[in-house]
C-alpha cells in the first residue's frame, strides 16, 4: 500500500512536478513579501523575462527535433546590433525586415550544416556561437551601437510602447507563444518534429523528410531570435557587441526546466513558458527578499537538478540510478 | 539515456578492423599537427608582406610565449578530453576556476595564513585544489548518483558555481599579490615559463593516465558503450566520479597557475572558458560520443587556437576575425572528419 502511495505521488510529482514547484514558490514568495503578487511587479516580471522567453520559444522546436542551439545569444547581439545599425542608416521600416532577412539567413545556414549536412548540433552551434560573435564585431567594428534621434524615431515602441496597459513586449511573447504552440501541437510540422525527435531512424523510415524538419527547427529558432534582437533594440536604443551573451545557456536551462528533454522528442511550448516563468519570478522573489541576484544562479542549480532528476527517476521507477 | 549528444546513432554501428581503426587514429592525430606546420608556415610567410612589426613570427621567445599563454585553457582542455572520452561533459569549468582562484587569493589573507609567511603558499594551493576536487566530485556524485545526464548536471552547476563566486566577494575583485609566487609563476627553467611546465607535466600524466592504466582502459569502453561497459563488469559510476574530480582539479590547478602571477580576480573571470576547452578537444579529433579521442592532440588543438590568435594578431587582423575564423574552422573540422570517417562506417554523425 505505501509503496503504491509512494509510486502516485511520484508520479504526479513527476508528470505536474514543474507546474506544482511554480505555484509553491508563488506562495511562498507571496507570504514572505505581498509586494510580490502585485499585478505591476507581475508585469515587470514577464516583461523583463520576455526576450528570453522569445527566444526560448523557438529553442523548445530545436531541442524536441533532438538537436541543441547554443548560437543564440550570440545570434541575438548580431541580430540587435544590425538593426540599429542599419535604423540609421537605411530608416526602421526598412532595417527592421533587413535584419530578420540576415538573422533567418544565419538560421538557414546552421539548419542546413545540421539538417542536410548532419553535422553534430553541439559543434555546429559552438562554432556558430564564435563565429557569429565575429561577424557581429566586424559590422560594430568593435563599438557600441546607439540610435542617434532617440526621442523621434517610432522604433521604440515594440520595446517600451504598450496597448490597453499591457506593455508590447508581453503581447509579443504571448501572441508568440500562443502561434508557436499551435504551430507545435496542431499542425503536422509539430508532429513532424516529435517524430523526428523522438526516434530519426524511424521517422526517416516512415517518409518524414528528416533533414527539411531539422532545417525548419533553425529556422524557427533563428526567427524567434530575430524578434527577441529586436525586443532588445527597441528597448535600449542602444547596445554592446556582447548583449546576447551566455543567453544560451540560460535559454536551456529555462527549457529544460518546462521538462523537454535533450534527446528530443518531448516538451511543450506551454511548459517552456512555465519553464521561463519559473526562472523570472525566483529572481524576481528572492530580490524582493533582500537578497543579491548571485543567489538566484545557486537556487537555480538545485531546481534544475531536482527537476530533471524527478523526471528521470519516476520514468525508471526509483530514486537513484541503477549503475554501479 | 546516457548519450550526451541527442543526435546519437541508433542503428548499431559496424566496428572497424583494429588495422583500420590504427590507421585513422594516425590520420587523426596527425591532422593536427599537420595543421599547425600549416599555420606556422602560412604566418610566417603573410607576415613578411602583411606584418606591422617587423619581427618574425616564427620568433623562438614568441613561442616560448605562445606556450605559456595557451595554458590556462590548455589544462582545462587536457582534462576535458577525459572527460568527453569517457562520454560526459563538463560545462562548469569556468566557474570553478573562478572559485578555486578566489579560494587561492582570499585564502593568504586570513590571519592564520599571514602569520605562517610563506610557508602559507602551499597550504592555499593545497586549499584552492582540494576546492576544484569538491567541486568535480558534486558534479561526478549527481551524475552517478541521479542518472541525469552531464550536459544538464553541469550546466546547472555552472550557473551554481558561479552563483557560488558571487556569494562570496559580492561584486569586488578579489586580490592578493604575493612577491614569492609571482616570481615562482615568471620564473622559467630551460627556458619553459611555469605555466608551460605545467601545461606539459598535465599531458604527460594525462596521458600516462589514459593509455597505461587500467582507470584510463575502462574510461575509454565506457564512453564507447556504456551498457557493455556495465555488463563487462566495470564500475562505470567510480571511473566518471574519478574523471570529474580530476577535471575540477584540472581547473583548480589552472586557476593555481594563472592567478599566481596576476593576483586578482573579477567573479565573472572564466566564463566560456568551458567552450574554448570543447573547441581545442574538438579540434584534436575527440569524439563527442565519447569512447575516442587522445589527450596529446588536444595539446595540439590548444596550440593551434593559440597559433590561430597571435598569427591573425601578427598579420594586422582585428581580435573579431579570429572568432569567425576558429567558429569556421570547428566547422570545417567536423565536415572533413565525416567526410574522411564517413567510408568505413554506415551512418555517422558526429
């Protein structure tokens, strides 16, 4: 009997774990500070939250095609840079479509070596991170890129600018995430890409075009990529060569922690918002506590790990690994 | 569940004949080298038209020089290798190079240690490893221990280490410069610097480690098939504690020879310092399935990113085009060693 309570418990824990962590830490945040639960600290929240949760949206298609994407910060600071650089140059009209056209450029490249090519992910995407990051200095030569009219261009508004109260940058991560999600879990694309997560062999053999899949996944990734450079454009009128850095590895752990895991197949963009969430509001409470950003990194070791370890304890059915 | 890149082959693999399985070895191994007699020539030949200073590149103390500069990431490399050989990862490295050079620094000026005088240096060098074995040995237990894979236990910790320097100094630099290290760290013998022996000394056992011991052995036949690993009777959670403890001790040790002679740290120092390591293990021919690769070509590979560095410096191009050279050539690297792997094996992918 207790072993049969033990094993729902875990269970549940395993299969809702990610959701029940996030609404004991809301409480918990919410009792040791009410400030935390009011609707503008809430919205600061997402919002500030948003760029990476962009991002993190079009990393949740990669990683469940089975495959990892750690050239995106890297591609952010191309992506931001080249947009302000060319607002004044060529006017935001144009800038802005110019800049996805490269970014989605640098997305077809990497889907190509890995889809076509299938050339390791991880390695790929290493070498994209460096190389992207050069490619970056040489259009900045190295300088920091700032508007010049900061006042009287329109361009600020998908980062400042707001719509009956709610700031752009939420609507766009949320209207993201609701098309991406139906794009994931409606359409035959999505399936396709659980398919050629899940098991590429078998999905090769069942007639699915792998290397198209894997290459649209770059794409997805590069174009959500594209809107979160423009987020931080927008926001800052202004940037450094290296905004988007060590944002990958942060992007990942926002996705593995909404549960998608690494050897493809599984994950939601529903959990990786949750996933997203989750990391905004610990940073957000533990401030509000008084304590310095660092401890956010620490709090964030252990809920990653006790995360994926619960996940992959309930599916072999014990605690510890079975190796010697 | 234990592969580290989710692109792993799932159709069984055929083995290569010893002979075959010999010859690549020696291609791959030699490429390497190969490589850098290749970027020694081609600098020194650019230099003589493109060369703002009118020294050559193929200058003996410039080498000398270039030696001591790759070792930091170098040692963390070396160490990297084992562990990727063994079929892990470890993305903490920087932090806990960070950590352990805190440790180092902060460690001198505690009261107890001042009063000791010098004799203090080997007790905070001792403090600082043993700092950089507990942090490889909470990396190996998680791995053992939950059956989670490397990539995200160690991407976890990477974020938990650095939180960790943070917590310890806030924001300031930490610094101690002490007389007697720093001319232990520039002190040169037959012309090596320090840090240049260190850098050799930790190949050399690394490689004494992975090609003469038993350890060494059965690291190598876990990385190629953990299950038969298992079934071979190997104690595969051990063989990986023992790989991440020697990795922390690795970026203990490089933190011990670099922040000897600069005496202060920043607590964002080491950061993607876990990625140039991948790249020069990568560029030796290291396979990221693990159960392949040798611990002398990622001596090579360090050398030729360092080459690559001060060759584009030497021949007046910008710090920005040796990122997008080096990502290019990572690419490159992977292309051709498929390209060249790709006649003995069925489907291979990495």
């Amino acid at each position: 009997m207790a072993d049969m309570t033990r094993e729902r418990i875990g269970g549940l824990l395993a299969r809702q774990g990610i959701l029940i962590a996030f609404v004991a830490f809301m409480i918990v945040f919410a009792l040791a500070n009410p400030r935390f639960i009011a609707v503008d600290n809430i919205l600061g929240v997402v919002r500030s939250t948003a760029i990476l949760g962009v991002i993190a949206l079009g990393v949740t298609f990669v990683v469940i095609g089975g495959n990892l994407d750690l050239s995106v910060g890297s591609m952010m600071s191309f992506s931001t840079i080249v947009v302000l650089d060319l607002h004044d140059k060529i006017g935001p009209a144009l800038a802005i479509p110019a800049m996805f056209a490269l970014t989605l450029g640098l997305g077809a490249f990497i889907g190509f070596l890995v889809g076509y090519l299938k050339l390791n992910s991880l390695i790929v995407t290493l070498g994209m991170l460096s190389a992207i990051h050069g490619l970056t200095l040489t259009w900045s030569g190295g300088k920091n890129m700032d508007i010049a009219d900061k006042e009287g261009t329109w361009f600020s508004v998908f980062g400042q600018g707001s719509v009956l109260g709610l700031p752009v940058p939420i609507l766009i991560f949320a209207l993201l995430a609701v098309v991406l999600s139906l794009l994931l879990s409606r359409t035959p694309f999505g399936r396709k890409v659980y398919a050629v997560g899940g098991n590429g062999t078998a999905a090769v053999f069942s007639g699915i075009p792998r290397a198209r899949v894997v290459f649209l996944t770059y794409l997805v990734s590069s174009g959500c990529v594209a809107v979160a450079g423009l987020l931080q454009a927008s926001r800052s009128l202004g940037s450094q060569n290296t905004v988007g850095q060590g944002l990958e590895l942060e992007v990942l752990a926002a996705v593995i922690l909404g549960g998608a895991s690494l050897l493809g197949g599984s994950g939601t963009v529903f959990k990786t918002v949750i996933g997203v969430l989750i990391l905004g509001f610990i940073q957000n409470g533990l401030l509000l506590m008084g304590l310095a950003f660092y401890v956010q990194y620490v709090v964030t070791w252990v809920i990653i790990v006790l995360a994926v370890w619960l996940d992959v304890a309930a599916k072999r059915g014990r605690l510890l690994s079975p190796i010697a | 569940m234990t592969d580290v890149t989710p692109d792993k082959i799932v159709s069984p693999v055929k083995e290569d004949t010893p002979v075959a399985l010999q010859r690549r070895k020696l291609i791959a191994q030699g490429a390497i080298w190969a490589f850098i007699v290749v970027e020694l020539i081609f600098f020194s030949v650019a230099g003589e038209y493109l060369s703002v200073s009118d020294k050559a590149f193929m200058d003996f103390e410039n080498m000398l020089l270039l030696l001591k500069q790759s070792a930091p990431i170098g040692i963390i490399a070396l160490g990297m290798t084992i562990i990727m050989i063994n079929g892990n990862i470890d993305l903490s490295v920087g932090a806990t190079y960070a950590l352990a050079a805190i440790v180092l620094l902060d460690s001198m000026t505690w009261p107890w240690m001042q009063a000791l005088g010098d004799s203090a240096i080997p007790l905070a060098w001792g403090l600082a490893l043993l700092t950089g074995m507990a942090l490889g040995a909470i990396n190996g237990l998680l791995v053992w221990k939950t059956g989670v894979d490397a990539f995200i236990v160690t991407l976890g910790s990477m974020l938990g280490f650095r939180g960790l320097v943070f917590m310890y100094n806030g924001e300031q630099p930490t610094s101690h410069l002490n007389w007697t290290l720093v001319d232990f760290a520039e002190a040169r013998f037959l012309g090596l610097h320090t840090a240049t022996w260190f850098l050799l000394g930790v190949a050399l056992l690394l490689w004494l480690l992975m090609t003469r011991t038993v350890h060494g052995r059965n690291a190598y036949a876990i990385g190629n098939n953990r299950e038969a690993a298992v079934n071979a009777g190997i104690r595969v959670g051990p063989h990986m504690m023992i790989n991440f403890m020697i990795i922390g001790f690795l970026a203990a040790l490089s933190a011990v020879v670099f922040y000897s002679e600069s005496g202060s740290v920043n607590p964002n120092d080491g950061m993607l310092f876990e990625l140039w390591a991948i790249t020069a293990v990568v560029l030796g021919g290291t396979k990221l399935t693990g159960g392949y690769g040798s611990v002398v070509a990622t001596l090579g590979g360090v050398i030729a990113i360092q080459l690559l560095r001060k060759g584009l410096g030497h021949i007046g191009a910008d710090t920005q085009t040796v990122n997008l050279v080096i990502g290019l050539i990572l690419i490159a690297v992977l292309f051709l060693d498929r390209q060249l792997n790709r006649k003995g094996k069925q489907e291979l992918r990495t």
